[in-house]
C-alpha cells in the first residue's frame, strides 16, 4: 500500500522568504512518481512540479524546486521569494507502479499563509 | 474552454436520493480519474479508466457508487442512495495517458450537500 504523510497542518511565512513544506512517502514500489499540487480557495487543483522515481535531479519549475531524497522517501516542496498568491493547500501526491498504476494517493495537505 | 468540465457545480440532496454527476474531460485525453475530497481533507481516490481497458475500481467505497465512461469522452459518477457522509466536493481529473509523468488536470467539482 502506498501512503503519504504531510506533518505540517499549516505553515506562515513572510512575503519574500523561502518557505519548506514536508512529505514522506512510503511505497514498495520502485517505479514511482511525485506531484505536488496547489489549491486555493477557489478550490481548483493547480499542478506544479513532477519528481520521477528514477530521475538524477531535483526537479525544478520556476519558483518551486522538489527536494527529492529518495533514501529518506521525502519529497519535500521549496518555494522560493513567497508571493502573496502563494497563500493555500499544498498537496503531496504519489502514483505507484504494478496495480496502483493511474492513480495518485495524496497527502492531508499544509495551508500556506504568506504574511505581507 | 479546453479545461476539464463537471457538472452539476452544486448539488443538494436527500438522503436516499440517486444521484448523478458529470465530467467531460480534456479532448484526447484516454484517462480519467475520479476523486473525493471531504471538508478539509486530502483528494481520496475513487476510480480510473484508461482508454477500453476495465477500469480501476479499487477506490469505491461501497456498492453505491459506480461509474460510466463512454469511450474517451463522458463519464459519470452515481450514488445511489445517498448517505449524509458522502457530502463532499467530487472531482473529476484527466490526462493524456496513465504513462510516466502524465499530469492529471483536474475539472472544478461538483460540490454534493446530502441533507
């Protein structure tokens, strides 16, 4: 069974700064992907960056960056100069291979509040 | 509106009641997904088709819910005999395959109220 954990219910940062937010994950799979996905209160799920199991570097996309330490099974999400926009639900999510192939098991999620 | 597509947006019920929602995924995309996200929750996974294969039902819940898709365009969810603990907002996502990275786009949801 595959499973992600996401210990920060919530997290507050400043306009500006960097801002980390944490997943594990635990899967016997070996072939495994990782997605982070924003969603703000509008409710709508924005997808921003994409970790393959099998990938050399850390995946990168503009102001996000994946800290991917595969012997750990985290999948941490590094936002760089935080926006004000930036405030919502961050999700964690992992797409197995074999029989969970297809669909993504997320996280609880971390509320993001950027302070001005 | 290239986007995913649900419908109803909201849909108030009885409990007993049927009921019936729609997603129209992106043209071409042959996978699609269905999930359940409750109040302040993470997305819990429901089913998936991809392409004529049978799909994945590992993630229904109970016997009430099943799900139709038509090819690769339409699907829909029902629940029949609605319960008060299935109000939850439904999405519905798709992407082109089920292969390596294939980012799932999601539809706006349908925001089901069991009263």
């Amino acid at each position: 069974a595959q499973k992600i954990t996401q210990t920060q219910p919530g997290m507050f940062v400043q306009e500006k700064e960097a801002v980390t937010l944490d997943c594990t994950y635990d899967t016997s799979d070996p072939s495994y992907g990782l997605f982070w996905y924003k969603q703000p209160s509008s409710g709508e799920m924005i997808f921003l960056i994409y970790q393959g199991s099998y990938d050399q570097q850390n995946a990168t996309e503009g102001r996000y960056s994946l800290n991917f330490q595969k012997a750990r099974k985290s999948a941490n999400l590094v936002i760089s100069a935080s926006q004000l926009g930036d405030s919502a639900m961050y999700f964690c999510a992992m797409r197995g291979g074999g029989t969970s192939y297809g669909k993504l098991t997320f996280g609880q999620g971390t509320i993001l509040t950027v302070h001005p | 509106g290239a986007g995913v597509s649900q419908s109803p947006s909201n849909k108030v019920t009885e409990k007993g009641k049927d009921v019936e929602l729609r997603c129209d995924p992106i043209s071409g995309h042959t996978a699609l997904y269905w999930y359940r996200q409750r109040l302040g929750q993470g997305l819990e996974f429901l089913i998936y088709f991809q392409g004529n294969s049978a799909p994945d039902k590992s993630g229904l819940p109970s016997d009430r819910f099943s799900a139709e898709r038509t090819g690769e365009s339409v699907s829909t969810l029902t629940i029949q005999r609605t319960q008060q603990e299935d109000s939850a907002v439904y999405l519905c996502a798709s992407s082109l395959t089920s292969g390596r990275m294939n980012e799932q786009f999601f539809g706006p949801g349908t925001r089901l109220t069991v009263l």
